[in-house]
C-alpha cells in the first residue's frame, strides 16, 4: 500500500486568472511530479526517494516558486529555503537562504544523510553543497522576466508579496511546492521547497525550512508540507500542531487540518495550506484559500489533479 500527494503552493488563485493554456500546463507538470513519485512507490521505492525526486522535478519546472522558478529578494538575488524529514526515525535535514544550488531538495537529503547537523543556512550550507558535490547554477540560471517584473512591482510599492497574492501580474506563476508520501514498508516523508516571499528581506528565512512548521513527519500519526504565508506559518507552528493533535488528541487527519488550516491560521489571518498523509494512508489537500496547485495518487488506484477550491 502506498500513497502520495504534492502541492506547487496555495493562495488566490482562480479559474478566471489561468487562460486555458496555462491551466494545462500547471495540470502537465504537477501530473508528471506525481508519476516521479507513484512510479518509485510502485516500484518499492522508499517514501524519501519519493518525495525528494517528487519535489526535485517541481523544482526544476519553471512555473513553480522554488528551484529555478525561485522568486528576487530585495536585493534582486534569490535565496531559497528547503527541508525534508522521514517519519520513521525523525530524521531531518534542512537549508535557509541557500544560493545557487539547482535542487534545494536535494541537499536536505545530503544534509540528512551525511551532516551531524538538521539545518544549515546561507554560506556555510553552500559550503557543505559544495563538499556534498550539489550541482550549483549562475544567476541567470534562476532569471526570469516574469519574476523580475513582479519584484520591481513589490519593490515599487514597497511590500513583500506572496508569491499567488491577488496581483494582476501574478496570473502566470505561483507557489512554493511539497510532496508527503507513504511507502509500503509503512513509512512517512515529507518534503517542501521554496523561494519565499517576492522583494523579502534578503537573509529572510519563512516556515518552508522550519521543521515542525512547514515540514513534519511522523509515522506515529502524519507526514506535512505547508505553503502559505510563512510568517504565519512559523507562528502557529502549523505542521506539528496537526501531528499534536491527532498524538495527544486523537484526532483524525482530516480534523486536525481542519482544526489548523482553516481556524487556527484563519484566525490569525494566515493565508495558504497543507498536503498530508497520515500513518493509514488517507491524504487531505487542505487549505483557507481560494486555490491550491495539487495532485494525489494512491496504490488503489485514486488519482487526482487539481488547482481550485
Ligand atoms: N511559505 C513560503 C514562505 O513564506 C511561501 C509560499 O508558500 O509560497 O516562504
């Protein structure tokens, strides 16, 4: 038995801001992450493999907020932030503000595997991407005009901008993405990655990379990755609150999401979302706003592909 879900990020995202086209090409690239990750599932592969490969090819997809479709930070630059964590042994690895490296993704793997320590940022974690042999890219390898017109707006207006806030110029591209993932030896992982936040402070670091908050796995009870705001995110400790609330509580998956995603964060006027997949295999593609870049599969055969509420 196996099951599997990602995300390619949640905000305000309606059917009248996608032409046809594009809402293709979004259907086209979450379905081709899913069968990444299915395939390995199939295969025996373990939920880690799945959800790295999984996140590793959104990452690569220009279309999505992470890897080489990473958002400009207020400095023009792109730091990206990334973790990963199995539920198994609650082993985690993760990087913030991390600078030119093609797969974030991949690197939390390396620093899960190889490093004593879970969470390195900015020029030591290039470092560490540098002894682990981690592809790096120029610049221009993470540029394109259409971020770049969103961060000279934010930056004109002096906000720091969702990458799916409502945004004439956002019609084209949004989200931070995830994957959480169930394998047959009856494991959990979860895996998310992202640019963060359009004309952010530079060395500003969100919830993607913050175990617990945009990151969680447990075989006990669930496997999480969030896309939101992540200020918010980090503030309601979102993934672990949900794997609290069904050790402690007892809670079902779906009412812990719900308890989250769609009070809790409501009330803090936290905007976005959550994938996730608990020990059974049940998968809730849960969030407060109007759409969610997602997709799920599953060994008996389910499979969905989805982008509105
Ligand atoms: N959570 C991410 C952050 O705040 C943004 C997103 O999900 O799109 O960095």
């Amino acid at each position: 038995m196996f099951s599997i879900a990602l995300h390619g990020g949640a905000g305000v995202i309606e059917p009248n801001m996608l032409t046809p086209e594009k809402e293709t090409a979004y259907k086209n690239a979450l379905n081709e992450a899913l069968q990444i990750g299915k395939s390995i599932l199939a295969n025996g592969g373990d939920s880690l493999e799945a959800v790295t490969k999984t996140v590793m090819s959104l990452e690569d997809c220009p279309l999505f907020n992470a890897g080489k479709g990473a958002v400009f930070n207020s400095l023009g630059k792109h730091e990206m932030d990334a973790s990963l964590m199995r539920g198994d042994n609650l082993e985690a690895g993760a990087v913030g503000a991390i600078k030119g490296v093609k797969n974030p993704i991949l690197l939390c793997k390396n620093i899960l595997e190889q490093s004593e320590h879970v969470y390195l940022s900015g020029s030591g974690a290039l470092e560490f991407a540098k002894q682990v042999n981690a592809e790096l890219k120029e610049d221009d390898y993470f540029f394109d005009q259409f971020r770049y017109d969103q961060f000279l707006q934010a930056q004109k207006a002096g906000t720091v901008q969702m990458d799916h806030a409502k945004n004439p110029l956002n019609e084209k591209k949004f989200g931070t993405v995830g994957a959480v993932a169930l394998d047959a030896y009856g494991n959990l992982a979860a895996a998310t990655s992202t640019g963060g936040m359009t004309n952010k402070k530079y060395g500003r670091v969100g919830d993607t990379p913050i175990i617990g908050s945009g990151t969680y796995a447990n075989n006990n009870t669930c496997a999480i990755s969030a896309t939101g705001h992540g200020e918010y995110f980090i503030r309601a400790v979102v993934a672990h609150d949900i794997s609290c609330l069904m050790e402690y509580k007892g809670l079902s998956l779906k009412e812990a999401c719900d308890e989250v995603v769609k009070n809790k964060l409501v009330k803090l006027e936290g905007e976005g979302g959550v994938i996730a997949i608990d020990a059974q295999g049940n998968i809730e593609l849960c969030f407060n706003s109007s759409g969610m870049y997602r997709a799920s599969a599953n060994s008996a055969g389910v499979e969905l592909v989805a982008i509105y509420s």
